[in-house]
C-alpha cells in the first residue's frame, strides 16, 4: 500500500512539472514561415527537450492536439510579423526554455556561447551564431566565423551557379536562403538562362515600377550574373543586376549613351530600346556600370552627378518572362525578333520566332517568316546572340526540317544552296549529331538554303488548354506521319499529349468508315467478320472532360445570333396576315381538314368537340360515324351551320 502511494507521488511531481512547463507557452500562437524539422507524435516535454538538443533552434510551436512538434530557426523576437493566431498550437523561444531541459554540454555554456566537440571533448566556446549553419544539407555552406554581421558566400548542391549569402544576426541565428535551391527549375540552369519569379531586393531609389512583379535570370557576365526586372507592365520595367540571389540588386549605369545597351541583359536590342530619359534628374546611388555592349560591369557611382547615365524604366521589344510552354521540352514557339546573318535569307522582313532545341551545341532555332508554311532557319546560343545559317554536309539541307518539328521527307527546298555566298554558321551531316560553328556555303560543300518548307506551319496552331490536363485529350491536327506501313491513310488524325520526354505526342490517324459497313452481298462488315463487333471510327472522350476550343464556342454563339434574327424575321412573315383564332369549347361544332385519302388537306369532314385537353389537344364525334377523333388546334375550326329561316308571305 506504501509502495502504491510513493508511485502517485511521484507522478504528481512530474504532471506537476509539465503544468510548470506549459505556463511558459504562449497559447493559441505558431511563428510560420522558419520551420526547419516537424517531429510527430511527442510529447510537449520531449519537443521541448528536442529544441534544447539543436544549437540552431531559435523557438518551437507544439500541437497538444496532433501531438506535433514544429522546430523553427528564428524566433518571435527577430520576426515577429511571422506570428499568427492558431488555436491548435502554442509557442516558446529558446530564451524561455528553464536550464533543466538542457543537457550538460550546452547548459553550462553563456547566453551568447555554443558547444562544440573537439579532439579533447565537448567545449564551450563563445560566439554570436550557432555554428551549425540551418543550409548545411542542400547548399555547400562552411561557417568560418560566428561573429555578429559575419557574411557567408555559398552555392546550392543543386546547383552551384546560384550563389547565396547568410548573414549573422545580432539576435544570434543566421538568414537562411535554402528554399531557393528548390525552387529554381532546370531551364535556369542552361546557357540560354530563363525567367524565373523571384522577390529580390533592390535599390528603389529611382524607380519607375514600384510594386511590380520582379523576376530574374543568368547573365554572361561573372561581374554580374544576375538581371532583374521590375515589371510597370509586360513590355516596360526597371532593369536591375545582382551578384547573388539573396543580394541587393542595383541599378545600371551608362557610360556612352543614355542606356540603350542595358537592353541586352533582358534579351532585347539597342536599336528597340524605348527608355525614360529621366537620367538628368536622376539621384546619385551605388550601382553596376559600364561604358559599351560586352563590357563586364563594376561596382560604383551612377546617376546625374556622374558620367554614367541611369534610367528609371526601360523597354526593350521583349516582354519578360517567356511563356511557359518555351522554356519545357517540348518548347512551343515564342514571337521574338532576334539578331541574325542577312547575308543568305529568302525572307527578309518577315515575322520571327525562336523555340528551344534539344541540341546543346544549338539550344535555339530562329525563323523569319515569308508566310506561315515557308521559312528561313537560323540558329544561336543565346536569344542574344547573332542567329546563323545552317550547312548540310551529307545533303541538301532536307534534315534540317527536324529542328522545326518536320520531316525530312516533307522538306520541299528551292535548289539554289550552289549559289550560296560563303558564310559562317552552324554544320552538321546527319540528324542527331551536335552542330558545330564553322564555314558553310560558297564552295565548302556544306549546303545551305535560302528557305525551306517543312510541311509545318510556324507559329503551330494553337494547342487546347486540355491537352495539358490530366489525363490530356485528343485533339484534331493534320501532323505529317510516316505512311510506309500505315492501313489507314485516308483518315483523319488525332493527337495528344504522353507523360514520356523522349516521346511527347501521341498520334492516329482513324481508319474509313466503311470498316462497319455491311458487305452488299454477305449483309456483314469487314469488322463483324474479324471482330464479331462494330468498331469504333472515332475515339471517345470521358465523360466531364470535354472542353471545345474557344474558336467553336465562339462560332456556335454567332451561329445562335443570327439563327434568333432569321427566326425573329421568319416570325414576322408567318404572322403578317394571320389572327389568333378563338379557342374551342366542349359542344362547338367543328369542321375538320382531311390528312388522308384521295383529296387531302380539304375540310370535307365535321364534329361536335366533346373533351378539350392542354396543348391545344381535343376529342372530337365524327359526324355520320359517331367516333372519337384526337386532333390538334390547327386541323379543327370552328363551323357555323347553314340555317334556313321562314318567312310568311301574303298569296
């Protein structure tokens, strides 16, 4: 009986100790947006021992009611706009975590201090940031001081081209910029770097977009390789460069000129560059600057007290970002007026598009337009770079239709690549192999035409959002495909999308018809003979997912307009010289049209109504047969007999 009473003692201690514990808790709250590990199910002692535990746990948020434990690396203290109402949980920094639920390595250590190991054992050495970094697991950063206002340079694992920085922070813990390394898809990667949406940080000093939507890219500049923009609107913005993401972007200076050239970092032309011409007013600030197209940046002085002219907003012809579908492997064409070799082009002042290749020596194919089904081909490493000519070292250029999504087979050529001057392009001999930059043209006997056909039409028709649902549905275009062992030439194909890279359309072509049809002779279908059932001609749509392209909706809704004015007008006509007739009543003699017999549509047959219904629908007793007869409003009318009246005259 003793031994039972000493075992509730001591739990009443313990719950004791918990209520203690949870006292400390601000109830109903959860810091967001700095949680570095969740822990489920634990205790609320056991998350709070898990925090003591890790040096660079700055507070935690605890769920008594999903038994969940959230570990966070900033507190209340250094953002406290993080912290929001949440009836499910309860917070606490590690300030206010009681010494017990420390171990001894780090309970004897200062306020600003952190335990480390060495090679003599668990010492305690003062510093101002944990030395465990919180992006030690997806970025390769090293902590080479713990000092307040320390500045760590790093990459992604990922990645190593995106550069971050950590700085230390004055209440102790570090800022971390881990979540950019996830978010930074493979296209930024490339050398024909894309957009991607980021809210950098920049000098708003002089700034014509304040509030705009900023997005950022690669450059070819290792003194600034990043460009930002500021969007005022898809074609105007403030252009902006940064050393590394999680920097301060600044403004650009212009050394010779008024600014035009910084128009190549946003893929744009210094002959297209409409700009704010507010550099005479503009403020003195810090910013990047050079003097000519091509120069790498410095870091100095710009703006109207100062050579280097510096604009608030630009526009450059390009409208940043990208579509989407550009920068996917199966990229889509984009309207962009690239920079290209005039020397050798059968359609000069056309309409220009760019799409991304699978070629890495070539990423992107240019074309210039004569019309939508013929065109020059070009390409380039860079939508910035000078576009060149093509040479066909085993051929007359038919493999090239590849990099427009045609078919050799297809290409109808003009014939003249003898009279091609000589040029510098890109050359290859087969489909498939890399390009390489070299003399085509002229007497080299690399072929080159002046313009091809592809049997594809540039831009492609535009493809229906539900192709790239889930699942995708078919769609009907007339793509070329390979006929030498196809039983259904004549029909009419059908494409979609699949979820495999190395092959991302799906193509049929349906065959006739006439496979259900039965056999004149043998009353069977080629069909019902091999399959002992119809067969479907057309492929079917689930339920739910059918969606019309926006070109049928539009015409069905102007072919219902003008169906409702020629019904109105056709209404008009109809009742021109008519009158409503007045409605029939049990008892009414009626006389009724004949539909049938040797002399229809004539009103030789009478009755008496005996039963009036709804939908002007009645019963009517045939004079002389006496039967009932089901008839409509527009076959009985109304008859007045013929009546002979007397009169008394005087002989």
């Amino acid at each position: 009986m003793i031994a039972t009473f000493t075992a509730i003692a001591v739990l009443l201690i313990i719950k004791g100790s918990e209520a203690g514990l949870y006292d400390l808790f601000t109830p109903e709250s959860r810091l967001s947006g700095f949680i570095m590990e969740k822990i489920s199910p634990i205790g609320m002692v056991m998350c709070v021992k898990e925090c003591s535990k890790r040096r660079f746990c700055a507070s935690l948020n605890f769920s008594r009611k999903r038994l969940e434990c959230e570990l966070s690396h900033s507190d209340v203290s250094t953002n406290p706009s993080n912290m929001v109402s949440d009836p499910d949980f309860i917070y606490i920094g590690r300030n206010q975590i009681p010494d017990e639920y420390f171990d001894s390595k780090t309970a004897s250590c200062p306020a600003k201090g952190s335990s480390v190991n060495t090679a003599t054992g668990s010492k305690c050495v003062k510093s101002d940031c944990p030395s465990d970094h919180p992006d030690t697991n997806v970025t390769t950063v090293k902590v080479t001081s713990t000092k307040v206002g320390t500045v760590l340079n790093y990459t992604c694992n990922s990645d190593i081209s995106i550069i971050l920085t950590s700085t230390c922070r004055g209440n102790g813990t570090w800022t971390s910029s881990a979540s950019l390394c996830s978010d930074v898809p493979d296209c930024f990667k490339t050398p024909a770097s894309c957009w991607i949406q980021h809210n950098f940080t920049y000098d708003n000093t002089w700034d014509g977009c304040t509030g705009g939507t900023r997005y950022v890219r690669r450059t070819q500049y290792p003194s600034a390789p990043y460009v930002g923009v500021v969007l005022c609107s898809p074609t105007r913005y403030k252009i902006v460069l940064g050393s590394a993401f999680t920097d301060k972007f600044l403004g650009v200076g212009d050394g010779d000129g008024s600014g035009a050239d910084h128009c190549e970092l946003v893929g744009g032309y210094q002959s297209e560059a409409i700009m704010a011409n507010d550099y005479t007013t503009a403020p003195t600030v810090t910013g990047y600057r050079r003097s000519n197209w091509g120069e790498p940046f410095t870091v100095g002085t710009i703006g109207s007290s100062t050579p280097y002219k510096y604009n608030s907003w630009y526009e450059c012809g390009v409208t940043p970002p990208e579509p989407p579908c550009f920068n996917t492997p199966t990229s889509c064409w984009y309207e962009y007026s690239f920079d290209h070799d005039t020397a050798w082009n059968g359609c000069t002042g056309g309409r220009k598009y760019v799409m991304k290749t699978k070629y890495t020596s070539a990423p992107i194919v240019g074309v210039e337009l004569c019309n939508s089904t013929r065109y020059q081909i070009f390409l380039g490493g860079n939508l910035t770079d000078k576009f060149l000519n093509i040479g066909d070292g085993d051929g007359n250029g038919e493999d090239h239709c590849e990099l427009v999504g045609g078919q050799e087979m297809d290409a109808v050529l003009p014939g003249t690549n003898s009279s091609a001057p000589a040029l510098t392009g890109y050359a290859r001999r087969y489909v498939g192999d890399e390009f390489s930059i070299q003399a085509i043209g002229g007497s080299t006997g690399w072929h080159s035409e002046p313009w091809y056909e592809c049997g594809v039409q540039i831009p492609w028709p535009h493809e229906p959002a539900c192709m790239s649902s889930i699942p995708p549905c078919w769609y009907a275009h007339n793509v070329s495909v390979d006929n030498s062992f196809n039983g259904c030439t004549s029909g009419q194909i059908l494409v979609k999308r699949t979820n495999y890279t190395s092959a991302p359309y799906l193509a049929v072509q349906l065959c006739s018809s006439t496979r259900n049809t039965p056999d004149r002779d043998i009353k069977l279908s080629l069909a019902m003979c091999v399959f002992n059932h119809p067969i479907r001609d057309l492929i079917p749509i689930p339920p739910g997912k059918y969606k019309p392209h926006h070109t049928w909706q539009e015409t069905m809704f102007a072919r219902e307009e003008a169906l409702r004015i020629r019904h109105m007008r056709s209404a008009e006509r109809w009742t021109e010289h008519t009158k409503r007739l007045p409605p029939l009543i049990i008892g009414d003699h009626v006389r009724i049209q004949n539909q049938t017999g040797p002399h229809p549509l004539k009103w030789d047959k009478t009755g008496t109504m005996i039963e009036v219904h709804q939908f002007d629908q009645y019963v009517v007793t045939m004079d002389g047969s006496g039967k009932g007869n089901n008839t409509e409003q527009k076959v009985p009318q109304k008859n007045y007999p013929y009546k002979v009246t007397r009169t008394h005259k005087d002989h």
